[in-house]
C-alpha cells in the first residue's frame, strides 16, 4: 500500500515566496499543495515550522575525508561511504554530487594516487542495492596538473551517474593560491616539509603544468561531453580565465576567487557558487574575494557547503538574511544547483516532484532540522 504524508501548518518555502500552507505526499513524489492553517486528521502539524526542498549539493570534499580521516589512514570504503551518506541526511541534504579526484602525482614529496574509479564503483553498487538514504552523482574533479589525468579520466563512461566534471588547475603563482606565501603554509603544514621540500613541489607542479597542462585540459573537456556531465571551471580568477571557460562551454564556476572573475561569469551566463563556510566564517581561508561580497553585489546564485555538511543550510538561511528573502537564500540550496545540472524533477515545492524535504525551524538565529526527507521516506 502506498504511504500517505501530509505535513499541514508549514511555511512552504518556494522559489520566489514563502507562505504558510501544506502539502500531501503520496509515495515518491508531491502530490498536492494547499494554503491555510488547517491540520486534517493524521496529518503533521509542523507548527509554523519552515518546509522546504531538500538541499542539493554540488561539490562536497565529505566522502574524501571519510576514506581518508586522516593522513595516511584509509578507511574501508563502504562502510565510509555509508557513513558519508547518513552524515548528509542529517544535515538537509537529500541530492549530492560526490567530488573524487582524478589525476594523480605517484612520485615527489607530496606524492598521491589513484582511487577514484575503485571508490565509484563501490558508491554505485550501495546505490543499486539500495543501501543509501539520499541520491547520489559523481563529481569529477579533473587536476589538470598531475601526471595520469587523461588515463583516469578514460575509466568512466556514461553508465557512470557522472554529473559534473570540473577543471582543476592547481599550479602555484596562479587562481586559489596566486599568494604563494598561502600555499606555502598550506602545503608545509599538510605535508611537513621543509623549506627545499617546498621549492621542489612548486617546481614539480609547474613542470608536470608545462607538460601536461594542455593536452589534460583539451582531454577532460573531451571525456565530459562522453559522460554528458556538466562542465565546471574552478577558482577562476581573471576575466580572461573566464573566457576560456566559456569557450569550454562551461555554464557553472566553482569559487571564482575575485568579483572580476565573478562579473565576467554573469557576463558569459556563468553561474556562480561559492562555498558556505566562506560566508559562514566572513571570509576566504585562502584570502580570495569573500562570498557575502559576491552576496551583496548580487553575483552570487548556488552555495556548496564545500568541507562542512552542516553549512549548506546555514548558508541558505544567512543568504535569506543578507537579502531579506528567506525564499532566495533556499533557493541557493535547491532550484538553483538543480537547474545548474538538469534535475527538472527536484529543488522546488510543486506537484509532481520528487517528495526530498526538510523541516526547519530558527533556534539562537540558526536553522536547527526537525526532520528529513528523500524520496517521501524519512531519513533523519
């Protein structure tokens, strides 16, 4: 028998409004939306609380920390990513891209492997045996420079759920770490090295940028029209890097680290994401522009909580309060990111879409979960 909810007595939070109201859920998906206070028998009462779509995510570095907890400590990797998917649940988010590396450096000081293709397969066979809470896609974050990108890159292919692929390109001097004196204490602390440690990594990374750079740009721009994802630029920094990005056919920039680079990406009809904990903290940990700046100049559309689940929705909230619009800060969360990758069939309150939902409700000025939502099941 197909499960019946109805959540009555809300403040329904839609794309453009909010309004007080409930909405019955048949199964899967949304089946009705009403206005008014009423509670009809065997309904939830939600008591004013907030209802909204359940927030989607476009680029979480969450599953990499799970198999990885700490350096040079693997974790088994279902059990990792059953924990990663229940973490997400209990934070709102119900849709997530799952960022995984590709391109890899085995030799030099701060050396790293392959391990994206054996993670997705095991990601994929929990989903197909329904062993996950939330929906799940793939995020290819192609590091231009690195040595095996084009070859990891040729492990995927359209059965893969990949949704998105981004063009990394972390060479010193230039996009996130244009401050060399940032990478610098990055990379000494991450990888305990010394002064000459340093300089040889730098000098690494812009031999194997020389060498490979191009030919693994041209490749992943390739490899992402095989999968049919969608094409992200990352830490754009100059109006100029943003052409190029265009040129790519790229429709999503990931952190633009300057309002330059930002206005350029409106300009192209790029839209932009910033992360959550950069408007959550005031400001970039790597000293780029800062989100609430991109906020106020309205050059901001989609946040990613980035490397803190639990940011996502707060970052919607506090877009709502910077813009007066709790409306437009969800939005950030929900329709934006889905329109930003295709999923017509979620991110907004309407009939007929997949019934991924959250109850919320302001405690001490932050949005504190009452419960969760993916596919009219509860999940937290």
């Amino acid at each position: 028998m197909t499960e019946e909810l109805i959540l009555a007595n809300a403040t329904l939070i839609f794309p453009d409004e909010t309004r007080t109201g409930s909405l019955r859920v048949v199964g899967e998906h949304i089946e009705a939306i009403d206005s008014g206070t009423s509670v009809p028998a065997g309904a939830v009462d939600c008591e004013g609380d907030f209802v909204c779509p359940g927030l989607i995510e476009l680029h979480t570095d969450n599953l990499e920390r799970h198999i990885q907890p700490r350096p040079k400590v693997d974790w088994p990797h279902a059990a990792a990513i059953i924990a990663h998917d229940a973490e997400l649940a209990g934070t709102g988010i119900t849709t997530v891209f799952d960022a995984m590396r590709v391109g890899s450096i085995p030799s030099g000081k701060a050396r790293y492997g392959r391990y994206a293709r054996d993670l997705a397969t095991e990601l994929l066979e929990l989903r197909a045996a329904d062993a996950l809470k939330i929906s799940h896609f793939l995020h290819l974050r192609a590091e231009v420079c690195s040595q095996t990108l084009a070859d990891e890159l040729r492990e995927f292919g359209e059965e893969d759920r990949v949704g998105i692929v981004s063009l990394m390109d972390h060479t010193p001097g230039q996009r996130q770490f244009r401050d060399m004196t940032k990478l610098e204490a990055y990379v000494k602390g991450k990888h305990s090295m010394s002064d000459d440690d340093f300089l040889q990594h730098v000098a690494q990374l812009k031999g194997l940028r020389d060498q490979y750079g191009d030919l693994h740009e041209a490749e992943t721009v390739r490899q992402a029209g095989v999968y049919g994802a969608v094409l992200a630029s990352h830490d754009d920094t100059t109006a100029e890097q943003v052409a190029v990005s265009a040129g790519h056919g790229i429709r999503l920039a990931e952190f633009p680290t300057t309002v330059e680079a930002a206005r350029a990406c409106h300009e192209h009809d790029i839209k932009v994401m910033m992360g959550a904990p950069n408007l959550i903290r005031g400001g970039s940990h790597s000293g780029n522009v800062a989100a609430r700046e991109l906020a106020e100049l309205d050059l901001l559309d989609i946040v990613s909580s980035d490397y803190v689940p639990s940011a996502l929705l707060l970052s919607a909230v506090k877009l709502g309060e910077i813009w007066g619009d709790m409306a437009r800060g969800i939005k950030t969360a929900t329709q934006a990111p889905a329109q930003a990758v295709g999923l017509g069939d979620r991110g907004a309150l309407r009939v007929g879409a997949r019934a991924d939902l959250l109850r919320f409700r302001m405690r001490a000025g932050v949005p504190a979960l009452r419960a969760v939502w993916s596919r009219g099941m509860q999940v937290a």
